[in-house]
C-alpha cells in the first residue's frame, strides 16, 4: 500500500530559504522593456469569461467538504458525516470543529486562520460578488463555522489550542475522517510556549469576521472581537515563534518568516474592526521592522502572500488606508515584480501565462497574488498600473479555470477536464488504507484548486500521489475564492440550481459474501461468510454487527437440536442458539457486537466467520433461504445473509418481506404479503402452525390463553445526540403458542417513533404499538423474534420499562 510519509510532510512549506535563490537566479531576466511588453500582454476580456459565480459556489463547498466535529442538519456534503468528535478530549476541552488542513486530517491552527481571514477580506472587499451570486450565507456559515473553533481553541487570554492531530501518525494511514483511528493530540501556546505567529493571525481572522457578522448578529460580532483582543495582546506580549515551542508543527507549517508580518496585519485588521487608531499606529509602528532583500533597506517584494507571511498584503493594506507614498512605493513594487518586472527581473512565467512562484501550489501563490492585485487596482488612481494590476489577477484566475495550453480546469468539478484524482484521503474513499485502491476517486471534491503545475512549464498530470501539483488544502483556495468574489462583482454570472446534488453510492458498502465450506452434508450446513465495510457515503463504522443465517426446519427434527457452532470467528466465540422467525423458519444470529469493522485497512474493514448450523440426521438444506446461491468455491455477495446494526437491518432481504436493505420506511410493505418465495404456509393459514386438532377458530381475535407474565421483553438501545436505534426481543414465555401479537409500550421522554422493521410501527402520543409482520406472527411456546426501530429525542432517552404483548402486561428483561 502507499503511504505518504516525510515528503509529504514538506509540501506546505514555502521554502523561505530556497526563494531568495529563486528569486535572484531563477527568476526571469528581463533584457528590454519590449520585451516585457510583448510577454505581459495579457488583457482581460470585456466579458466574463468564465462563469465566475458558479466557480465561487463550488469554491464555498470545497470548505463545507473540509469540516471536522458533530455535522449540522445543514450539511450539504452528503458523503461526509460527524468526525473526530474526541478532538480536545486529552486536555479535557472540547476542541471539536473548525476545518481538516488538505488531503489529510490535522487541524493547523496557523494556515486554518490564514484562510479564515482572507475569505473574510474578500467579502470585506467585494460584498456585491457574494450578493450577485448568492453565496454570502454560505460564505459566513464556513467563517462561523471555523471561528467558533477558535473561540473554543481560545479557553483563557493567554492559551490558545494551535493543532490537533499528529502529523507522522496522520500520514501513515489513507482512510476517511470519519473512522481515523488513531489518536489526536492538542497542542497549545501560551505565555511559556508563545506563538506570537498563530496568536497574530488568529486574532486577524476574528476580527475580520467580527466585520461581517456587526449588522447581521451584533452579539456574536462582539464575542468575536473580544477574543481578537484577547489574542493580540496575547501575540505581542508574550512574542516567539509557535513552531519553536510546538514542534509537531515544524515538518508541516514552520513560521518561517518569523511574527513580524502577523504583528502588522492583526493590528490593521483591529483597526478595522474597532475603529480605535491605537491599533493603526501599532500596525504602522512594526511596519518599519518586516524583512528586507538581501543586504538592502528595501522591503521585500520577491515572494507573496500567504499562510506564512502577509507582509505583502501589508503593503497595499496601509497604502489604502494611509494613502503614505512609502506603502504605495512598496506595493507597487512588490506587484511590478509580478508582472513587468523591477531592476531586469521578474517572476517566471510559464508560455501558457502562469506566474509560477514555487514548485509546490503554484497555483494557490498566484490565485493569492491575483487577488490582492484586483483589491489594489481598484483603488489605484494610477491608469497604467491599474490596468496592469487588474489585467494580471484576471489572467490568473482564468488560467486556473482553464484559459491554458491544456485548455482544462485545475478547479474539481469546474469547467473542461478538471482533475478527477486529488491527493485527499476522505474523496478518494478507499477502504484498504491505499492511495491505489479503489483506482477510481469516489467523491467529487466540487470547488478545490489543485496545487498546478510545478515549474513554469504548463505541465501537469492528474496523479493521486503527486501531492506537489494535486494536493488540495484550505489556504490554497483562499485568494482564489476572495478574487471570484471580486471577479462576480464586477463581470457577473450565474450559480448553478439545485447544487449540489446528493452523491449515489458506487455499490454495496456494508454487506456480507459467503461461500460453502463444505458441501453441505448429513445434519448440518457449514459457512464461511465475510462481513465487508466498504462505506464512503459517509464512512462509517459497523460496532454492534450481526449476521442472520435463516433455514428451515425440517419435518420431524427438533428445534431443540438446532445448534451454532463456530470454528473460526474473528468476532469471537459463537454460541448463540438458534431463533425461530415464526413456523418453521429460524434463523442463526453471528454476533460481531464490540467488533469495530471500519473502511480503514485490509484487516480493519472486515470479519470473516466460519460457522456449523446443526439440526439434526433429515437436515436438508434446499429450501433453506440463506442457502441459496451460495457456492462452494468463492466467496460472493449474497443477499440472501442478512446484517445488522444494532438490531437494524442494513443489507440483504429477510425472508417473506419485500425491502431488502431498509430504506425509508421498511416497515409497511410487509403486510403485502407477496413474496411467494417461502413455502405458502408461513402468512396464509396461521392457525395451522399449532397443533390441527384442537379447536382454534375461537381463537383468532381473543387474547390466546396467555395468562399474566406469558411474554418477557428484552430492551436495549443505542442512542446519539439527536436520535436512537431500538432493539425488541419478543419472547413467548407461555405454554400456548400465539398465532399474531402486538407489542404495545410507552415513551417516556417525548421520543418520536421515525422509522421500524420487521413489524409494523405506529405512535399515538407517547404510546408506541408493533404489529407482527406477516412472517414473524406465529410464535411457538419459547420462541422469539426480534423487532427494532429508529427515535429521536431532544436530549432525554429514559428507556421504556413497561410492555404488554396481546394485552398482557410482560416480564422485561
């Protein structure tokens, strides 16, 4: 199997080193000014050319894709479910939310916080793109959704929570979100461990969505605010870099150009937020000590924004605000390197038009430069360099969107020949912990910019595994959402209807195979089943499984011979005696209960049973439901093996009814009675089942003679949040048999019936009644048969402690 390992780990860091390398001897030289004349004519069109608020609305949900913690009812990415909902648990908070870095699961406090203010800028800065294209709810769900995070990453003034997760440990395994398992450690700064860095750019993006949240929801704006201050002061008191202290960040997010651009960019943003020009002099004040070239006074111009360093946002920032000619001259010349040049030099450039920064998202350098650019432009009074500047951030984002020597899209599910395979572990879906297996991706990862070409060469190739150019991350669309924002405000366009749409799954996700062991002989038949979890829409994990082998009884054999025994089980011992279902048909129940069966690896996403049901010298399997189709040399899917959860059934089809896997409501369609499959004397003569002789006409309606205590009940229940699964064991505990029964039993707590199986549901007020299916009515003197259904509550479960069975009041268990 592939397993990313270090070199993974390298992809995010910007190289600070290596870049003064590559922008004093791999940058273009440029030799006369026509000839940069002749390599930057890159005009906009006067018309859209790309549909701008559909790639915005598609950029938006690759955010909801990322999401980590307890799911709302809002969600919209229907194969992603509830994840790393322990996260903060080791330091006894809840730390659960806020967004998973890229293609793996560690939550970055540093690059998570960049992300969340640069979407915030963007609409800061361009609200008529979000309002022309409808996107702004969705725009400040995300940044709710990750900021109130960081309130809970920010328990005190002077501790904040800045990652949680392993990396090393992260990386080694290829599987979804939703059934990581491996531990997730919190990692924090405070004034002993400082992280002026990360407490910078946390405090920014509070701020900035303390901006956007001011008219719509004034409380929590204020909320937001006061830990932006919190966190500022917290930043510049107590200063050091966070990767110093916390070193599991180092391999991943190193602050390599120090907090000195964090101390800048959240004061202005306070400034912003406040009002209060203590905050702009403070913003002013550190401005002067941010880097400089290379034995130079001049700032630095040869590199751009992003998680790292935001000192080149500072320069247009103050320029706007102040209007001082020192921060214009740095802007300008920070952008003149972008574009025509400054002193013979110049980022390169691919043939196809891209401005190509660094090897390792490419494109996210760009998107981000683009979108400053446009900002920028537009308060420029200057005609040629507005024009350049604008000019530049279109051509940038139309080359991501497809305006390149490949004429494809390098946004997923946007535009012509977008990349199919991004090096993301919860898209890919593979249930084998292997970035190769399944060959094909299983989600639709809508919205996420890959990370492009990796030289200035307009070469790519859609590769899993090349997490240089096909990684996706959070900061890599950050600029990139913010500049088509900008981009719907001014040229329009249209949102798709009805997006998303719902995934289908690609196939069985949670079944079982089986094969013969052996040819079924004299007195007994013997099974190698395999429980497969295979499930992606969400993942999830199977805890409390069990598989139903259903056969007949035969004539003239004893239920009281009837036996499981198991001679493998990797579930454990199997002891288990067979039930019966209601006249002649039983079936064998494999408990795979306290097994967790998860899409994690060849081992982890299976349970394979071997097991012996006996019953005795005329057994003969032919009739028997389960064992049709099975074969005795490989194993197969069957359907004809029905699997539970909790008592619900999740694949196969029970013997007599009509809905295999349960969908919406499973329940009602028994009572069709069709499925002729079963011999015909299961539904239409009930009364047979018992002794003939007697005279049974009277009692059909009449309770039968179960006398007080005739019935016992057994009751459990696994419960969530919201809702809970129940599972009935109905014992017939009198000496008479029953030929139909209702269960009849009280919710305590306002629980709400939404769903049943294997009897017919229906709930008056608190009062819940189970009417026997059409093959589960005839229960013999001992026999049992088990029911079960779906509740939800609003917080109290109490289970329910009194049942009546035909009226009889019943013995629970």
């Amino acid at each position: 199997m592939s397993r990313p390992t270090s070199s993974e780990a390298l992809r995010r860091r910007p190289f600070r080193a290596r870049r003064r390398t590559v922008a004093g001897v791999t940058a273009l030289t440029l030799a006369a000014g026509a000839a940069v004349a002749g390599v930057l004519a890159l005009p906009a069109t006067a018309a859209p050319a790309y549909n701008y608020a559909e790639a915005l609305q598609k950029s938006l949900f690759f955010y909801e894709a990322q999401r980590a913690g307890d799911l709302p009812a809002s969600n919209r990415v229907s194969w992603r479910g509830d994840s790393a909902l322990t996260d903060g648990a080791d330091v006894g908070l809840d730390l659960t939310g806020g967004w998973y870095d890229a293609g793996d699961h560690v939550k970055f406090g540093l690059p998570m916080a960049f992300t969340s203010t640069m979407l915030a800028w963007g609409a800061i800065e361009s609200p008529g793109g979000y309002t022309k294209s409808g996107q702004m709810a969705a725009l400040k769900d995300n940044l709710r959704w990750v900021n109130d995070y960081f309130i809970k990453a920010h328990p005190s003034p002077n501790v904040l929570y800045v990652q949680v997760g392993d990396g090393e440990a992260d990386h080694k395994w290829w599987g979804p979100a939703e059934v990581m398992p491996m531990a997730r450690p919190s990692y924090k700064v405070d004034a002993s461990c400082p992280g002026t860095d990360v407490a910078g750019e946390t405090a920014a993006s509070l701020a900035t969505a303390s901006i956007l949240f001011k008219t719509d929801d004034p409380a929590y704006s204020a909320k937001l605010l006061t830990h932006a201050k919190q966190l500022y002061t917290f930043a510049d008191t107590y200063r050091g870099k966070y990767s110093d202290c916390v070193t599991a960040a180092a391999s991943y997010y190193k602050s390599w150009s120090g907090y000195q651009d964090e101390l800048v960019w959240g004061a202005y943003w306070l400034y912003k937020a406040t009002g209060d020009a203590a905050y702009l002099a403070k913003a002013e004040a550190e401005y002067d000590k941010l880097s400089v070239e290379n034995q130079t006074s001049t700032h630095s111009y040869k590199w751009t924004v992003a998680w790292d360093d935001k000192t080149f946002a500072a320069y247009p920032l103050l320029a706007m605000e102040t209007g001082k000619q020192k921060y214009v001259d740095d802007a300008n010349r920070w952008l003149d390197y972008w574009t025509v040049g400054v002193n013979g030099q110049r980022v390169p450039y691919s043939p196809g038009g891209q401005a190509v920064l660094d090897t390792w998202g490419s494109l996210r350098y760009a998107a981000n430069t683009a979108f400053v650019a446009l900002v920028y432009s537009d308060w420029l009074t200057d005609a040629t360099r507005k024009a350049r500047y604008h000019d530049f951030g279109v051509r940038q984002i139309n080359y991501a969107l497809g305006d390149n020597p490949r004429n494809s899209s390098y946004v997923i599910g946007f535009g012509a020949n977008p990349p199919q395979n991004p090096h993301h572990r919860t898209a890919h879906g593979s249930w084998l912990d292997s970035m190769a297996n399944p060959e094909k991706t299983r989600h639709v990862l809508y919205g996420a910019l890959v990370g492009g070409p990796g030289s200035a060469n307009d070469a790519y190739t859609d590769k899993r595994d090349d997490y240089v150019a096909n990684e996706v991350a959070t900061d890599y669309n950050a600029g990139f959402t913010s500049a088509l924002a900008r981009l719907v405000d001014e040229y329009g366009g249209t949102p798709l209807a009805g997006f998303p749409v719902a995934e289908k799954a690609d196939g069985p996700e949670i079944f079982v195979e089986a094969m013969l062991n052996q040819p079924s002989s004299s007195g007994f038949t013997e099974v190698k089943a395999m429980i497969r979890n295979q499930s992606a829409f969400p993942a999830r994990a199977l805890k409390n499984g069990a598989l139903r082998y259903w056969f007949r009884l035969d004539p003239g054999e004893s239920a009281a011979n009837l036996t499981l025994t198991s001679n493998y089980s990797e579930c454990g011992t199997q002891t288990a005696k067979p039930v019966s279902a209601g006249g002649d048909l039983y079936y064998a129940e494999v408990s795979c209960v306290g097994q967790n069966i998860y899409p994690g690896g060849q081992s982890a996403h299976r349970r394979e049973i071997q097991f012996r049901v006996s019953g005795g010298s005329g057994w003969n399997p032919a009739n028997d439901p389960s064992f049709t189709g099975l074969n005795s040399t490989a194993l197969g899917a069957t359907s004809n093996i029905t699997l539970y959860d909790a008592g619900k059934l999740i694949w196969g089809t029970e013997p007599g009814t009509v809905t295999p896997t349960p969908t919406p409501t499973p329940t009602p369609t028994p009572t069709v009675t069709p499925t002729p499959t079963p011999t015909p004397t299961v539904t239409p003569t009930p009364t047979v089942t018992p002794t003939p002789t007697p005279t049974v006409t009277t009692s059909p309606t009449p309770t039968p003679t179960t006398p007080a205590a005739a019935c016992a009940v057994t009751y459990s229940s696994n419960a969530w949040s919201t809702g809970l699964t129940g599972s009935i064991r109905v014992t017939n505990t009198s000496t008479a048999p029953l030929s139909s029964w209702k269960l009849v039993f009280a919710f305590p707590s306002g629980q709400q019936l939404s769903q049943g199986w294997s009897a017919t549901w229906s709930q008056t007020g608190s009062t819940v009644t189970a009417q026997n299916a059409a093959w589960n009515g005839a229960l013999a003197p001992g026999a049992s048969t088990d029911i079960g259904f779906n509740a939800t509550h609003t917080g109290a479960n109490t289970n329910p402690t009194a049942f009546t069975l035909n009226g009889v009041a019943c013995t629970v268990r």
